[in-house]
C-alpha cells in the first residue's frame, strides 16, 4: 500500500471472544471518499473508532501519511492522538448539553486555532447555514440541526481524513443534497473521505470507492462500480435487502 493516507493493516478487535474486526486493511486517500457499507453489526462503527484511535486494536498496524500510530503499545500506553487531523463524527453526535450548538463548534476551534477561531466560527456558521439556530442548546435543536451542528464543528477543524458514522440518518432530503455539496468541497480541498451509510443511492452518487464489511472482515473493496457488480454472495445479498428496504434519501439504486 502507499503509505500517503490513512493507512490500516490488518486491524483486528476482539470483545469477549468474537472478533468484531478481524484482519481489516484499508487505505483512505486524500482527495477520495470511500463508502463502508455492511450489516448492522458488521464492525462498521468499530473501525472507525480503530482508525481514530479511539479504542485499541488487538493486532494490526496503522499509519498516518506515513507516521505510524498503532504499534507500538508499551503496557497500556494509549495512541498519540490523530485528532484533529482525523476526526470522526459519531452517529450520536456527542454534543455537549449543557453548552449551546455555538459553543460546541467554538470549544474545539479555540484549542486547534487560538489565532483565528473567531473568523473560521463565523465562516462555518455561514457555509452550514446555521445562523437561526446556533444559539439553541442542543435540546433545544431538532436532530437534523444537531447533525448539521455536529458536521459543522468537524468541518471547521479541517481534518486531513473525515470520518462519518451514518451522519444521512436524521436528515431530510434538503439536507442531504447539502451535505452531498459540502463533501464534494471537503473532497476537492484534499480530505480523505470514510462514509458509513445505509443508503445505496446516497454512496453511489457521491463515493468513489467502496468498502463491504460482513463479519469483521473485508469482502470486496474497489471502485464505487461495485455497487453495480458485486463479486461475492454476501455483497449480493445485501444489495438486494438494502434495494427492497423503504425508500429513503435515495437508497434504492434503481438497477
């Protein structure tokens, strides 16, 4: 693999006595997005958290543009920390409560650009259209506004790779054909792009590669074609579950 990306090798993460990721090697490239698809409960969410080190893997190696991360381990020493240079956006947002949508986006900006936060707090705000509600706290907001919140104050620490743990889930289709025109941008400036989404549409139209998760293991990655022409049973037996599920933010590939 080119060692340009975020690179994992081989990633295995076992609770109990299940491995819920087992041997997984990926590569996010700059400038690319990639679609993670599977089951529920494939391992999805697991390894984005492994390749954020936000958890610690059992086996494998991870590199970022060519700095390794994971190993080595001495005792239970934890990962440096990629963040902000990776950040992930969980499907439950994580948002501060007792703080409003403003201050969640502004606390981490404060800390990664003491000297300009205000003017990027201020451009985020504007590109997420988030003026007429920003200042509500987070129980105050609908979830659509809680994503956009969330997505808005990764987008503001302008990450080299941006990880998304099916952000679509809460949002209607106006949103989705915004979040589609931010990632395109994200994509243009350079950021590395691993989208978790159960929507076939959705990954079709904005994803350039694919990666198909079953049982914690990789069991096709290529281009986003794959959609079209899976290889194995397993991706044809999802696809045809996803393409007869309710429509939704455009799931249906409509073969």
């Amino acid at each position: 693999m080119n060692r340009i990306g975020l690179v994992g090798e081989g990633l295995s993460k076992r609770y109990e006595d299940r491995y819920v990721v087992d041997g997984v090697s990926l590569q996010l490239s700059p400038g690319r997005i990639t679609a993670l698809l599977g089951p529920n409960g494939c391992g999805k969410s697991t390894l984005l958290r492994l390749l954020a080190c936000l958890e610690k893997p059992d086996r494998g190696s991870l590199l970022l543009d060519g700095r390794v991360l994971i190993p080595p381990y001495e005792g239970s020493r934890q990962a440096p920390s990629p963040w902000p240079h990776v950040t992930l956006v969980f499907q439950q947002l994580f948002l501060w409560p007792h703080l409003s949508l403003k201050e969640n986006i502004r606390l981490p900006l404060m800390r990664v650009y003491p000297e300009t936060w205000k003017e990027q707090l201020h451009e985020v705000i504007e590109v997420f259209g988030l003026c007429e509600f920003v200042g509500r706290f987070p129980n105050e907001a609908s979830l659509g506004q809680r994503q956009r919140a969330a997505l808005a104050r990764a987008w503001a620490l302008k990450p080299r790779y941006l990880l998304l743990d099916e952000v679509t889930s809460s949002l209607d289709i106006e949103q989705v054909g915004f979040l589609k025109d931010q990632l395109k941008l994200l994509k243009e400036r350079g950021v590395g792009i691993l989208l978790v989404t159960h929507f076939l549409g959705f990954a079709h139209d904005i994803a350039d590669d694919v990666i198909f998760l079953w049982s914690g293991k990789v069991f096709e990655s290529g281009s986003i074609d794959l959609l079209l022409h899976p290889e194995t049973a397993e991706f044809k037996r999802f696809l045809r579950l996803m393409d007869t599920a309710p429509r939704n933010h455009g799931t249906s590939l409509q073969h």
